[in-house]
C-alpha cells in the first residue's frame, strides 16, 4: 500500500489474520462462532488492504461482539482507526466540497485507535504491536510527547526492536517540523478565517463536510437550521459538544499567537465573564429572592443562554416601560439555576432573582440588548441609630408575619386546598430581621402585585418603606396571609 507519510510507519499497522481453529479452541471459543469470527476477519481485512477503512471497522467491531477483548481483532481495529484517521486528514477542500463525508470528525477515530491499543496493552503482552499502534494514535492526536514515552516504554522490554527504533527516529524527526515553522512568521491567508464572522477561527471546528468554523459561530448559526452555512449539507452535530480541530488550532496559536490572545480575549467579553456588563432577556419585572421558569425558543435569546452557561449563568431582567416603550431603567440580575436544552434547540430554565442595577447604556449585539449596569442597594440607617432599631423591630414583625402565613398555608392542607407554591416556601428558610433587604423582597412572593406595583419595589432604596408598605398589605389580605 502507498501512503502519505503522516504516521510514524506502517510495518506494524498492517492486520494480522485470525489463528487457526486449534489456537481459537485453546482459548475457549466454539468452532462455530471461531468460524464466523474467521469470516468476518478475512472481510475486514479484505476491505483494509482496499483501503475501505470504514467498512473495515464496522467487521471488526462485529467481529469483537462474537469474541471480546480479542488482541488481534482490536490490534486490527485500532489500526484502521489509524488510517482511517489520516485519510480524512489528506482530504483535500476540493474532495470535501465535491464528495462530502457523513461520519465521524478525524481526532475521535483517533480516540477509538488510542482506546483499542490500550486495551491490548491493558494485558501484558511483549509485542511491540500495540506501542507502535498507541504511539501512532498519539501522533495523530499531537501528543507527541506521550507518543514518544510510549515507545521508549516498549524498548525497555525490547530495545533492539527495529520497528520501535524506527518509530522513535520518525516521531523525533516530525516532532522537529513544527519547530522549524516557527522560524518564520505565517501569512494570514482565507484558510485561517471563519467565513461567518470574517476573524481569525477560535476553536475551530471543521464539519463532515470539510469546512471550518468558529465553534460559536457556527453554534449561532445552527440556530436557525442544522445545514452547513456553506455548502448547505444537512449537519447531524452539535456545535457545543462538538470536538474542536485540534490540528488547525494549533497551527493557528502557534503562527498568530498574538492575534489569538485578542480572539480568545474578545470571547471572553462575549460570553460575560465581567460583572459590569450584562445580557438582557426583556420580558417581566423580577424582584431579588423571585424563582421563575422560563422557555426559551428565540433564536436570539438561544444564542444568548448559551453564552451565558458559558460564563457566569447570570443576566438581567428588565420590563418594558408603557411611558416610553423602551426597557426600563431599572432590573434585577437573576442566575440560572437550572438548564435544560431540549432536543428541538429550546431551553428550559429555572432563574432566581439576585441583585438590583440600574441601566448606564444599553446596545445590541446578536439580536439581543447588552448593559452597562451599575449596581446599587438599599441605603442602611447607621449603626445604633434609632432609625435602626426601628427596621430591625419592623423586620422582626414582618418575619413572624411570614412564618404566619406558612404555617397557615400548611393547616389548609388538611382540607384539601394545598397552594402550589406552598412546596416552594417549604424548601426555602424565610430570611431573618438581620437583613431585611432580603426579607422585604422574599416577602412580595406572599402577595399579588401588578407590575407597575412590584418596580416600584424595584426601585426603592428605602427598607423600612418597602416592609411598612407590604406588611400593609399583607394584613389586608384575607387573615393577613392570603398565599400568591
């Protein structure tokens, strides 16, 4: 067979043929399913020295359902994962544009080569068989440090293997090649830019197809259908679980590393990691201490759950104001505690309210508004002020209050008038007079507010306002705890 020469050698990642009856016999196996097992090996191996390496695999793995854990079928395996590997590798964009290929992304075959020669290796064994083919899926994986550890590990059980010797001198003298690029510099040329974003790729990820995108833009993308932003081909991947290029990446970092930092900086900022700005999902007025669900389906506000589970799981809430018909000015940060994608793209979360902010500047990006926010909290009385025994003594009735109204809640169970939200407040501790900021807003999920009621609250720097005016109007409720 003639190939390219991308592995370390190919004299031991040829296959070897299934033993004959007598040997299948010592090791346990019926003349019958050793049959088929010869069978099946011969087709394979038929089918690799055609160079048909998929087809090959496919005998294999049958083949190791009837015998399990079988050295020379997983050896032969492990082998066409190799080339296998290397055949997608020398595809050319011309072949992927022409003929494109469903399956597999080249760095997994490489995996499933590295998972059958440990296997074998899991046993001992004094082949050097299975160091050549591990060290050879290390290769294809840029490992080439393990790659060479591997090899000196079977030369200390055979260290005049020719074979071993000889993968050693490949991998010193390919391992070399990515040292001498770096010498000089690499032009930017179309091959290294996302045709979605027009930038430089970040974690780039190259489809069935043979095109390369960034990772979230195709991501983004895909929202709006599961076909191949170039060649339209129907995409069977997800984006976010999805492996990256390893081999494109790192050509990428190691010849623009200054520009990489920048991608890899600008990232960041997209997907939130600061805390002064702040994704916005308009829809309701939400208070500190509220749980809510939300289902979401929005392309653009898909687009923006995922950035932020890749970040800090926080964004904001904010209302329309009916004055202006813009957002409001005020909003509540809420964390997503709960996610779950469904399988036609939506997300099912669960948020809970955290702190307050107030809108600097506001602009679109993707579909959807970003903030600048500043935070800001209710202005405290001083310490040992008569203000502050006032709000601690205001706290401490609305708190009883509170427990009143749960315990309440509970005896209507006995009749049969359980509240849905009763479950909530059971799980949860009903803050205390020591803060009762937090107790003031934990306070409004025992009532009924319209929206321009509970921005109000939103709004208020005042503690001691906003419990006097919801202890009001919980003692105006029916018993004073009339439930949400």
């Amino acid at each position: 067979m003639a190939h390219a020469n991308s592995t370390l050698g190919d004299d031991l990642l040829d296959v070897d043929d299934f033993p004959p009856v007598e040997e299948g016999r010592e090791n346990g196996i019926s003349k019958e399913k050793h049959d088929k097992v010869i069978a099946l090996v011969c087709d394979a191996n038929y089918k690799f020295r055609q160079n048909r390496y998929d087809e090959a695999v496919s005998l294999y793995s049958k083949a190791l359902l009837i015998k399990p854990g079988d050295h020379t079928i997983l050896g032969n395996r492990s082998a066409s994962f190799c080339f296998l590997t290397r055949l997608l590798k020398e595809r050319s964009p011309t072949q992927s544009e022409c003929q494109p290929l469903n399956g597999l992304d080249p760095t997994t075959h490489a995996e499933l080569a590295l998972k059958d020669a440990e296997k074998i290796l899991c046993r001992t064994t004094t082949s050097p068989k299975p160091y050549v083919l591990k060290a050879n899926a290390l290769f294809l994986l840029e490992r080439y440090q393990d790659a060479r550890e591997v090899l000196l590990e079977g030369l200390q059980i055979d260290p005049l293997n020719s074979h071993l010797q000889s993968c050693l001198h490949n991998l010193d003298r390919s391992a070399n090649v990515p040292l001498n690029l770096k010498q000089r510099k690499a032009e930017r040329t179309d091959d290294f830019e996302c045709t979605l974003c027009f930038k430089l790729l970040y974690e780039p990820v190259t489809t069935p197809c043979g095109h390369s995108f960034c990772r979230h833009c195709l991501h983004q993308a895909m929202d709006h259908g599961n076909k191949c932003p170039m060649c339209r081909m129907v995409l069977f991947i997800t984006p976010r679980t999805y492996p990256i290029s390893v081999v494109l990446n790192n050509i990428i970092q190691k010849n623009f590393p200054e520009e990489y930092v920048e991608r890899k900086s600008e990232h960041g900022n997209v997907i939130y990691a600061g805390h002064d700005l702040m994704p916005l999902f308009v829809m309701d007025v939400v208070l500190p201490c509220q749980k809510l669900h939300l289902n979401i389906f929005e392309p653009r506000y898909r687009l923006m759950v995922r950035r932020v589970m890749e970040g800090n799981h926080r964004m904001g809430m904010v209302a329309i104001d009916p004055m202006t018909s813009t957002i409001a000015e005020f909003g509540c940060e809420v964390e997503i505690v709960e996610c779950e994608p469904l399988p036609d793209g939506r997300f099912f979360l669960e948020i809970e309210g955290r702190r307050r902010f107030r809108i600097l500047q506001s602009w679109d990006q993707d579909g959807y508004r970003i903030a600048q926010v500043e935070w800001f909290q209710d202005v405290a009385p001083p310490e040992g002020s008569t203000e502050k025994q006032e709000l601690v003594e205001l706290a401490s009735t609305a708190a009883e209050l509170a427990r009143n109204c749960v315990t309440h809640a509970r005896e209507a169970t006995r009749t049969g008038r359980r509240h849905r939200h009763l479950e909530q407040f059971e799980s949860e501790s009903t803050p205390g007079p020591s803060d009762p900021e937090k107790l003031s807003f934990w306070l409004v999920k025992l009532l009924n507010l319209r929206p321009f009621e509970k921005y109000k609250l939103l709004c208020s720097k005042d503690t001691r306002e906003r419990l006097s005016g919801i202890l009001d109007l919980l003692r105006a409720q029916e018993q004073g705890c009339s439930l949400q």
